[in-house]
C-alpha cells in the first residue's frame, strides 16, 4: 500500500492511496514458464476531479 499527502502552501492537501497485489503461477510445472496476476487500486481525494481507478493485469513470463 502506498499513501502520499502533498503540502502544495493552500489548506487542503491533495491525496492519492494506491493498493497493488501481484502472484505468479508456474505454467505446465515449468521453473522457466510463468504467468503472473496483477490488480491495483487506486483513489486521488482533495484534487481538480476526485477519481478512483481500478486495473488487472496479466504477465507471461518464459526464460530461454
């Protein structure tokens, strides 16, 4: 989890919370084949437009 405030000098300070979570899964019981699963969180408050934004992502790892 990752939380950053920033002093900009005004009274309100700008905010933004991020959650990432990632987990690799061996492909076909190979040490050399992976696939790894993704997915964030992440939320901006006391900025021009308070937004969230949610992602997944997926990896194909293989080391030849």
């Amino acid at each position: 989890m990752i939380n950053s405030t920033t002093d900009n000098g005004s009274g309100i300070k700008p905010k933004v919370n991020t959650v990432y979570a990632a987990y690799t899964i061996p492909v076909f019981g190979s040490k050399d084949a992976s696939v790894t699963l993704a997915a964030n969180a992440s939320r901006a408050d006391n900025v021009t437009k308070d937004e969230s934004l949610n992602a997944v992502r997926v990896r194909f790892n293989y080391a030849f």
